[in-house]
C-alpha cells in the first residue's frame, strides 16, 4: 500500500478560517447599526492583523530623527537583519517608520500543528517568539528541532497539553517555527521561549531593549495627538490618563521638557511604570500622580491648565491584531459613561482659550462621535470643535450615521482600520477650544 502523504497546504489552509476578530453577537448586531454589514465585516478582518508599518517617535530630547534612523539601520544590519527598510516619515517631524521589504512567498502551514491561545498568537503576529506557557497542544512525537505549523485557537476548545495531530477548522493559521523543547518539557516549562517564530505571516521587527532612551514605539495615530495639543515652553498641561506614558513623553518633548505636566492614572502599578518611562526617557517636567480622572477636579485649581489631553479608558476596540474580544454590548455602551464623567472633569480644570485633544482607541461611535456632540451640546456656550491644522489632517471625517452636524464630522479624525491608503489601528480625535469660563456651570 502506497503511503499515506500529507495534505497540501491548499488543502490546509481551505481548512482554516481566515483572520477575523471574533466579537460577541450582540457587539456585532450594535456596531452593524452603524457601519453595515460590509464595512463592519472589513474592520474585523483588518484588527485581525497588524498595520503593515510599525511606527517609532524619536525621542528628540536625546536624538535627532537623523542620528536614530542610521543607529537603527546600523543595528540591524549587524544582527543581520535585512527583511525591513527604515523611512524618515515625513508626515510628522519625529517620525520613523520601518516597513518590511516585499514578500514574495507568504509562509503556508506545511509542519505539524501546534495551538496556541489567542493572546500568544496576537504578539506571534506583532513580531514575538511563542514562550512556553503560551503553547496549548502540540503533536505528539515533538522533539526540539522540530517545524511546527502555528495556530491559533480563537474558540478556545484546546486543552493545555493537549494532542494535536490535524489541523481544525476553528483555528488561524499565523505562522511557522522551530520548537526549542520536547514535548513534555513544552507544557511543564514556566518560562523561556517554546518556539522560535522562523517565518511570519506578517513580518514585524522586534525592538526589545533597543535604544529604549531614544525611541518609543507608537502607533501613527497616536502620535498625532500630541502635535495637535501644540504645547509650547512653559505650558502647564494635564493627561488626565497618562499610562502607559506614549503621549504625556511625547508632550513633554513637544515643549523641550520646559514647563510643568501632570500625569494621572488610577491604577497604582501603571503610575510605577509611567515613572519609569519618564525615566528612561530622561524628562524631569512631569508628575506622576496615582488619582482617578473622574475626581480631578478636587485636586487642582479650577481653570488652571494651559492644554489638556484626554485619552480616556475605553472599549478598546481599534487595536491591532485582536482575535477575540468577549465583552458585551452592555458592557461595550456603558464605557460613554465615564469618559463623560472625565470630559466633564478636563472642562474645570481648562483655561479659556485653552486647548482639549480627546482621543480613543476604538471603533465604538458612543465614545467617538457621540461623545463629541455630548459635549458640545452640554458646554455649547464654553466649547467649540476646532478644525486640525491641514498638516496635521488625516483619517476619515466622522460617521454619517452619527448625530454629529455634517460641518463637525469633517472636523474629527476617524482612523478605520479598514482604509487601506493608511493601514493603521482603529483611533478617533477631536481638537477642542474653551471658548469661555464655566462660571461654576458642573
């Protein structure tokens, strides 16, 4: 008898379902009221995967944009890595991108599969090796040295240790690499790297540890807003919710470290590490304060800040690559709420004339665009919606679906992560300016 032979990877992948975030049917049935079915549909493929582009800010307190473009070409190419190109963005003066040079041949799932959850599987695809405890099953003769065929299990039905030797339709396909343990030792091993990532199925570089005092990885979007907050030398400035300290540094460099910002977060651990990033980015101009937004008022003199960013906590739902996300439609409309509460909070703290950026990561209209005309219905006779320097317009204008007048949508900058022309994470930004004191108006 003629042996058995593989199935083809054809035959694998029309086997494994394509890349797709996996929200609750209620959060579908929501959001679908706002997008439609089609374009909803292409934003869940796209937060399946990363942005092609990885972003760095240059921290120009320590380096010019220059110097740290030649330092990072210089790195790579002596641990030789050659699969990226390093660009001087010119979309914003502190920006660097890093693309991956065109790939010819996608990686096919050819080796035996090994399952892992969903959180190893969204930093497999953002450039990471698969550490040990991220490993749910593997085949069951796996030696180190072994190809294995990454997957991940988005319906969580695998159990850790469990034996894996066909490829299930309810797992996506991310990538291959080469397993650095036994089998027994995969699933008893509490740290180390379990398998070496050989080939991405979309290739990101990784920067752990690299010039951490010159450079900070973040997302296009996100460094849009503190150019558009415009601070200037000794501006006294407040993030109402700084963690994990991207753009209270960003801020801080904007102005040359000259003037005083306050950054708060409530949660006591992430305070500890903003500290550390301040640190490590050398800034001296800014307090880390453990405090809730929502009560801030209490702790300051009224209408004292010059400008204030405020990215309040939020649903989430524009970041990049997410597999499954189990929150409720109750859960994911209650977050206007208390972001409202903290609008109300900035707006005490403003001066008249002063400067509000209000940014979310998510792609739930209730804390973009509706929260945009909340607010400008309830302070209408203390707040105007600005619109952003050309330079600095990107995005989308607001939904149409949305309350928002058809002059404002075009004010705001909605990021889909279904554009392709930017490819970027799913981010919302409105430019805001106190037009008048609130005269003890709540």
């Amino acid at each position: 008898m003629e042996p058995r032979r593989p199935p083809s990877a054809e035959a694998v992948c029309s086997n494994l379902k394509p890349l797709v975030l996996k929200l609750q049917d209620d959060v579908i049935q929501y959001l679908r009221k706002w997008y439609g079915e089609e374009e909803l549909n292409e934003m869940l493929k796209a937060l399946a995967t990363p942005p092609r582009q990885t972003t760095i800010r240059v921290n120009t307190l320590r380096i010019t944009r220059n110097e740290l473009l030649e330092k990072l070409k210089d790195h790579h190419k002596k641990i030789g890595e050659n699969r990226f190109v390093f660009l001087a963005d010119e979309r914003l003066p502190d920006l660097i991108s890093v693309e991956p040079v065109d790939q010819r041949d996608q990686p096919q799932p050819i080796y035996p599969p090994m399952v892992v959850g969903c959180k190893a599987g969204e930093s497999i695809l953002r450039g990471a090796h698969l550490y040990a405890v991220g490993a749910l099953g593997a085949p069951p003769n796996l030696v180190a040295g072994t190809k294995v065929s990454l997957v991940v299990d988005v319906a969580s039905k695998t159990l850790r240790g469990e034996i894996i030797e066909s490829f299930s339709r309810d797992c996506h396909f991310i990538g291959n690499g080469v397993a650095q343990f036994c089998r027994t030792v995969m699933f008893q091993a509490k740290e180390g790297v379990g398998v070496t990532v050989t080939e991405q199925l979309f290739p990101n570089p990784s920067f752990n540890d690299v010039f951490t005092q010159e450079m900070y990885l973040q997302n296009f979007p996100s460094q849009l807003v503190a150019h558009l907050l415009n601070p200037q030398e000794g501006d006294t400035i407040i993030d109402m919710c700084s963690a994990p300290g991207g753009k209270t540094t960003h801020v801080a460099a904007l102005m040359n470290d000259k003037g005083k910002i306050f950054a708060l977060d409530k949660n006591k651990k992430k305070v500890q590490d903003l500290e550390k990033t301040i640190k490590t980015l050398g800034f001296t101009c800014i307090t880390a304060m453990n405090a809730d937004a929502a009560k801030a008022s209490a702790k300051f003199a009224a209408e004292s800040f010059d400008r204030i960013v405020l990215d309040p906590p939020c649903s989430g739902l524009g970041n990049r690559p997410r597999f499954l996300e189990e929150m409720s439609a109750k859960t994911l409309t209650g977050y206007a709420d208390y972001q409202r509460r903290i609008f109300g909070e900035a707006m005490k703290l403003l001066k008249p004339g002063g400067t509000l950026v209000y940014s979310t990561c998510t792609i739930n209209p209730e804390e973009n665009e509706e929260t945009v005309q909340w607010a400008l219905d309830t302070y209408s006779q203390h707040l105007e919606l600005v619109e952003p320097p050309r330079n600095l317009k990107f995005g989308l204008a607001g939904l149409t679906t949305a309350r928002i007048s058809e002059e404002n949508r075009k004010k705001v900058m909605r990021f889909s992560p279904a554009d392709k022309s930017l490819d970027v994470m799913g981010f919302f930004i409105a430019l805001f300016k106190k037009t008048d004191t609130l005269n003890g108006k709540p």
